[in-house]
C-alpha cells in the first residue's frame, strides 16, 4: 500500500498548514478532545477530513464509541465538479472522446461526495448505467493533507491526545483506508465477489459492474432504479410484505457475516434497493471481511452470553484480541461479569447484537486489547443495519435470528456417533491423566522435603504502587545529589581556590548552579506527576 508522499515546500502547502494549525488551535485541542470537539474540527478541516471521520467512526477498536457515534453525524456538503472536469477524467481514463462510449452522459450528477461523483449515462449497446468519477487529484490533495496534519500534530505536541487518540495511528489507518476507497477496480472485486457468495441466495442481488469500461478512477455499473428500503409508503402501495422484506433483509445479513465472512460495512438505508423481489446492496466500496477463526470466536461468544458463562467469554476476548501489556486479568473478569449481569434477565428478543459488540470492544479497549478490524467494523454495520430494521420491521431482531441459524447449524452438523467418540475419548484422557496423580504429588513432596520447591507468586495491581515507589526513590537520590552538591560548594567557599569569580571559588560557584539546576528539575517533575 502506498504511504504518504513526502511535503514539498511550496506556498500553498505553507498556506494549508497554517490554516489546519490555526483550526487546531481555535478548538483547543492541547487543552483536551471531547466527541464534540472532534467533530467539529473535522468539519471545520474541510471535505477530505470529514470523509476521514466518516472512515473512522467505523472503527471502534481504536476511538471509543463516544467519539464514534459523533463522528457518525458527519455529512459531506461537496460542490459537483464542473461537467468539463468529469469529461476531462473519463477521456484520460479511456484514451478516447466520451461519445465513443456513450450514447448519452447526464452532465447533472444524481450524487457529489468528497472522492467521486455519480452520474446517470446510456452505454453504445442501450444499456442504463450509473458511471462514479474520482475527483482529479484528490489522491495528492488526500495524501498532503495526511502529511500536513502529521506535522501539525508534532507542532501542537498532539501525537497522542491522553489515552483516547493515539493520533499518529488514527492518521496512517484513515490513509490506508482511504486509499482502498479510491481504488475503483477494488470496489468491482467487491461486488464480484459479494455477487459469487450470494449466488444461490434468490432474493439478494447487487449492481452488475461492467469491467470493460472501470478503471481505477472511473467505475462503471448497473442503474438500480429500486425503492429505497426506508421508503416504506412506497413498498406497502408496491404489496410488499415489510415483515418478509425485513427477515430476509436480516437473515442475508447474518449469512454475510457467520457464513461468508464478507459483509457490507456501510449498509445505511441509501445503500440497500428493493428491486423486482428482491434486496439490492449497493455501494460495495466499503466491505468488512471475518477470517474463519473470527466467525468461530463470533458463534462462541454468543453462547457464551446467552449462557452467561463469564469465564468462556473472557478466554473468547483474550483469544479474539492482541494485547499490550499485563492483563489484570481479576478486573478483566469482574468487568465481562458485570457485562452479561446487565443481559442476564433479557430474552434474545431484547437485546440488541450491535450493542452487545460495541460494548465488548470497548471493554476490551479499556483493558488495552486490540480487536481485529473486522469485528469493530461489524460493530458499526450491525448497529446501522438494526436502524434500518427499526423502520421496515421493528419486531425483526438480529441476536435472535443469529442465534436460531447458530443452532439449525448444530442440529444439521450433529452427529451422534462422533458424539460418542469424542466423550469416551476425553474421558480416556481424563482417567490417564488420573492415574498420573500420585506419582507427581509423590514427586513434589520429594522436591518440598529437599528444598527445592518454588512458588511463582503474581501480585495483581502491584505495577503502579511499585511504579509510585520507584519514583520516590529517584526524587530521594536526586534530593541527596543536589544537597550534597550545595554542601560540597559552601565548604569549598571557604578555602581559597583559584580561580574565583566574584570572590567564590569557580569550582564552588559551578556546584551552586548545578545544585540548583537540579533542584528546579525535581520539582518540575514533582509537579508533572502529582
């Protein structure tokens, strides 16, 4: 993936830095970052941010879902590119005049947004086509904004904002992701692939890409001319069963994620069609992917909430996420306890699956364990799809139909025979195991007896007291060395050594500025850190 273009020094670049640390500075984010101070200075940065914002509500394991849920009421308010400009991208693309593609291009866009635009268009052959064109140079535009606002945050010493943003990672991911965003011939695979896993799915469709004429910069795909799902007036005057419409809606939902580990990111009612029976996903360019060991860990943990059982939950969080650092792992357990008691007297019907995640990944975040990208980013889809459901289907609930496709997967994959097998082959392992007993305990009073037995005791919670400690001592030794300097200069002042100045011996008169040198540097660091 290609990283951030080095700065050049040209005016307009000094221009732009000094309006993005002039914006930094309005907001005060040296003083601290609230989700509404973030906001608004995303906003007040400029488009490309506000798609940056729009990127990172998404990701719950690295801002907490407070910061998410206000980056998520970002709206990009983008002027349209003069039709010359769009014809100027299309003709650099294909080589060749606009009209020897199309019958027709509609210069008015049906949608402007900070990367690209949409425009209806009529192929040679008469097919209906939507065409997406990439704004000209918005991958440098992008690229030195990234860069500009990494220099304005060492400026600003803002590289980590307390431990909410570690800003430097928050930029370089926006990056990454944004530039699979600009990456057209991406968003084609997308809907190729997205297509192949629901083949045999009758009622679920996307948008046919047309790879002849999509390019990195220009995508070319079906017209869905379908009903918005929300627009639920329309699709009850169209004898559209809502109940029906919302199940299948979920039920694919839930295939994308347990059984297919490729799910939409984004799916927000503008991104979902109902056209001739059946759901149409548009707008692939942001799709979420769950390795097999993910989907696994999924199934597990929602039995593990649905039962209640805290320790497997917590083995499950340990297992999903990496982890910096010691893990308090008596806090760990009191927390993931205190989580399902809030479940513990809910039926399926009433809880809500986006919920649930979110919390678990910002619980896991507390405890600094990273979760894997596609799990925050489910967190965020499964939240804006249940919103969706709140309009077409309220009675629809996702942990439910999750839950009821976990266990016909079970019924359907039981087999009693290997049941058997593997009981009477645990149980043999336990008996050998069993048999063992006596002679290890034999064993380790024979190493007790002679002395040679050891005892590996962990103090849970002990960093910081020790850290504290270790403190002290470095303030008391320092204390000493600067007493002992002040000391050593008042005998010295006494005696006659030369050279002087001011009358003092120079040598004595170093040990006083040095003594208060140091002096100054304790009490700084005292005031740092009380």
């Amino acid at each position: 993936m290609e990283t951030t273009k080095p700065l050049n020094n040209s005016p307009g670049n000094g221009k732009r830095l000094g309006e993005i640390l002039r914006i930094l500075g309005r907001h005060k984010l040296t003083q601290g970052i609230t989700p509404e101070k973030l906001r608004a200075t995303v906003e007040d940065l400029g488009p490309t941010f506000v798609k940056f914002g729009q990127i990172m509500s998404m990701r719950h394991d690295m801002l907490p879902a407070e910061y998410c849920e206000e980056l998520a009421k970002l709206r990009t308010d983008v002027q349209p590119l003069a039709f010359a400009e769009v014809r100027r991208v299309v003709e650099a693309e294909y080589k060749v005049p606009m009209e020897e593609i199309f019958l027709s291009f509609e210069e008015q866009p049906i949608g402007s947004a900070s990367i690209a635009q949409a425009h209806m268009a009529v192929l040679r052959d008469g097919r209906p086509v939507v065409v997406k064109v990439q704004r000209p140079g918005i991958r440098e535009t992008m690229a030195q904004d990234v860069a500009l606002l990494h220099r304005a945050a060492r400026l600003l010493n803002l590289t980590e904002v307390g431990d909410v943003v570690d800003l430097n990672m928050v930029l370089d991911e926006m990056w990454t992701v944004a530039q699979q965003e600009m990456d057209f011939l991406l968003e084609a695979q997308n809907a190729e692939e997205f297509r192949a896993c629901n083949r045999d799915t009758a009622f679920v469709d996307c948008p046919e890409i047309d790879h002849r004429h999509t390019t990195t910069r220009v995508l070319v795909m079906e017209y869905v001319d379908g009903v918005q799902i929300d627009d639920v007036d329309t699709l009850h005057r169209e004898a559209y069963d809502l109940e029906e419409v919302g199940l299948k809606l979920a039920d694919n939902y839930v295939k994308q994620v347990i059984d297919d580990g490729f799910f939409h990111a984004d799916p927000h009612p503008g991104n979902i069609r109902i056209r001739g029976g059946k759901i149409v996903w548009i707008d692939l360019g942001m799709m979420g992917r769950l390795t097999i060991r993910d989907r696994s860990l999924l199934r597990d943990g929602v039995k593990a909430i649905v039962s209640g059982d805290v320790e497997h939950l917590k083995q499950i969080v340990l297992t999903m996420g990496v982890h910096s650092g010691r893990i308090d792992h008596a806090r760990l357990y009191g927390d993931i306890d205190d989580f399902l008691a809030k479940y513990a007297k809910l039926d399926l019907g009433s809880m809500d699956l986006g919920q649930i995640i979110e919390e678990l990944v910002g619980l896991a975040r507390e405890h600094r364990i990273s979760v894997p990208k596609g799990i925050s980013m489910l967190s965020r889809g499964v939240l804006t799809l249940e919103g969706v459901l709140a309009v077409v289907s309220p009675k629809i609930n996702l942990l439910e139909i999750l839950a009821n496709r976990m266990s016909a997967e079970i019924r359907k994959d039981f087999d009693w025979i290997e049941e058997q097998k593997g009981r009477f082959r645990n149980l043999y392992e336990s008996s050998q195991k069993g048999i063992r007993i006596p002679a290890q305990m034999s064993d380790l009073l024979r190493m007790a007896l002679k002395g040679q037995a050891k005892v590996n005791l962990e103090v849970i919670g002990s960093e910081q007291p020790l850290a504290s400690l270790d403190r002290m001592v470095n303030r008391l030794v320092k204390c000493i060395l600067c007493a002992a300097m002040l000391l050593g200069s008042c005998l010295l002042c006494t005696t006659g050594m030369q050279p002087k100045l001011l009358g003092i011996p120079l040598v004595g008169m170093l040990g006083f500025i040095a003594a208060l040198l140091m002096g100054i540097w304790v009490l700084w660091d005292m005031h740092k850190h009380k």
